[in-house]
C-alpha cells in the first residue's frame, strides 16, 4: 500500500483494542492535520483486510475522513486466532469510535463486519449517527462462498491464518445474527442497507428480507446497486463514496438555522468592514493642487 499511496494522504496506525483483551489493532486511516466534521468507521468483512479500501480513503473531500480496521484475528491485527464471538469482536472494536469531540461517525459494516456494526452502534448511540451495512453477510451464503468454505473446510489446517480464520468466523456465524438484529431494533438512527444484485457471496434476498421484517425506530433505507457484486470497493470509487454520503444525516434544522445566522453575521460583518475602509479612504483625498494650509 505504502508503495501505491503517499502517506499525505493514507496511513497505517495502531489502536489499542477494546474490552480488556489486550489486543493492538491494525487500521488504515485518512491523513488529515485537522479533524473533520464527519468520520467513516470501516469494520470490514472475513477475511479482513483494509488495504482494499485505500483507493475510497484517498479520494474522501476534505470535510470527511476515514479509518478502516484489520479486524482480530486478521491482517497486522492481534490475535493470531480467530475470534468467533460477535460481540467480543464489537468490544474489542468499539474504541475506534472515539474520537474528537463534536466529530460525527457514520459506521459501516461490510459484509460480515455488518452484524458487527450493528452491536458496536448500540454500545456506543453516543458516538454512532448512521449505520450502513453494506454487502451484508447476515449468516446465509450465496453459491460462491458456500463453495469455497465447504472446501476451505476440508483442508481448514493447511491454509493461511487470514484464511483458516475466515473459515472458522463463516461457519459459527449463523447462531449469532440474531444478537445482531436484536441490536438493529434497538437502534434510534438511520440504517442503511447498500446490496449488489449481482451478489454470489452474501444473497440479496437475505439482505432484503432483513429489511422489510426488521422493525426500526427508523425505517431501513434499502439501496441496491444495479449490475454490482459482494466487493462494492472494487466498482468505481465515485459510485461508493456517492453512496456513502447519501448515509450522512443532514444537519438538524436548528443547526442549519445556526449556520445560516453564522454566514449572515460574517457577510454582515464584511460589508461593514467594506464601508468603513472606503469612507477612511474618502476621507483621506483631497484632490489635486490642495493643500493642509489654513487661510
């Protein structure tokens, strides 16, 4: 990645993880001087690599900005063995949410990090404005990743971390995503659903179907993406990142009515400004051939 994208742009950082475990987390994140006002928080899929989303955190406008994890068990990330358990996942990954004070999350979970997010944003609705999972791995695989886990089982010893870990995540996770939609009811934010209909990894009917039975203190708003398959991040980055600030809550109205009385004071304060430096400089000429003499 280092190779690919200058770190005035994209960097690789350290988070202490949380719940207790003692475990340092890898993540990919936007290079900015100054906070922005809004943050993306990537909790990504199995396996759980942030390197993908690099193209998407060096193309955010300068008022967003973007961390994505290696989450436990992957990557740069500790430990070296899975972690099966959701909502230890959640725990150990709920620190990414801190951050400045008055920055705004919106959290997205992709694929099988979307059950994930879901806990995070009810352990923290402090931190968490907007929920988006995205190419929802919600415990039913399409023909393709029901291929390659059956095969990844049979030969579970001989593959890679990364990829033995996966394995081991996919197939204990049915058992928990009721926990995850349990945590969907409880929410009081947007959710947002964003689904290729070319998925062969995590079904679109089951992402849908979790919409339309899940009842919400908001409705979930569903977004499916025409011609798009599970690796939304490798389409064209406009298209995501379009897709993306469509799940950016607009400001209350009382804050537009701040911002809108903010901008007419300074314009306010400018014209009188402008005014007054042109009647200083009126009253400093004097026209050709006059003098300071008195008669």
């Amino acid at each position: 990645m280092a190779a690919l994208y200058p770190e005035h742009l994209v960097r690789r950082i350290r988070v202490d993880g949380g719940g207790g475990h003692g475990w340092s987390l890898s993540a990919v994140a936007s290079a900015r001087e100054t906070a922005a006002p809004w943050t993306f928080v990537v909790i990504t899929g199995a396996p759980s690599w942030a390197e993908y989303w690099a193209p998407v955190v060096t193309n955010l406008p300068a008022d967003r900005e973007m961390i994505v994890v290696d989450r436990p068990g992957y990557g740069a990330s500790e430990p070296q063995e899975a972690v099966l358990d959701i909502r230890v996942q959640a725990e150990a990954l709920a620190p990414l949410l801190d951050g400045p004070a008055g920055q705004k999350v919106v959290l997205i979970g992709q694929s099988y990090g979307a059950p994930i997010a879901a806990l995070m944003a009810q352990m923290r609705p402090d931190r968490v404005r907007s929920l988006v999972l995205l190419s929802s791995y919600l415990g039913e695989p399409g023909p393709t990743a029901k291929s390659l886990v059956d095969t990844g089982a049979h030969m579970l010893m001989v593959l890679p971390r990364d990829l033995r870990n996966a394995v081991q995540e996919i197939v204990g996770q049915p058992a928990q995503i009721e926990r995850a939609k349990a945590s969907l009811r409880a929410l009081r934010i947007p959710i947002h659903l964003i689904h290729g209909d070319q998925d062969d990894f995590a079904p679109l009917e089951t992402a849908e179907r979790l919409a339309a039975e899940t009842v919400t203190a908001v409705p979930i708003r569903f977004h499916r993406v025409k011609g798009a398959n599970h690796f939304l991040t490798e389409g064209p980055v406009d298209a995501l990142l379009g897709a993306l600030e469509a799940c950016v809550p607009p400001e209350p109205a009382a804050a537009r009515r701040r911002l809108r009385w903010r901008d007419l004071l300074a314009a306010a304060r400018a014209a009188r400004d402008s005014i007054a430096a042109k009647a200083s400089r009126a009253k400093s000429f004097r026209p050709a051939g006059t003098t300071d003499a008195r008669p």
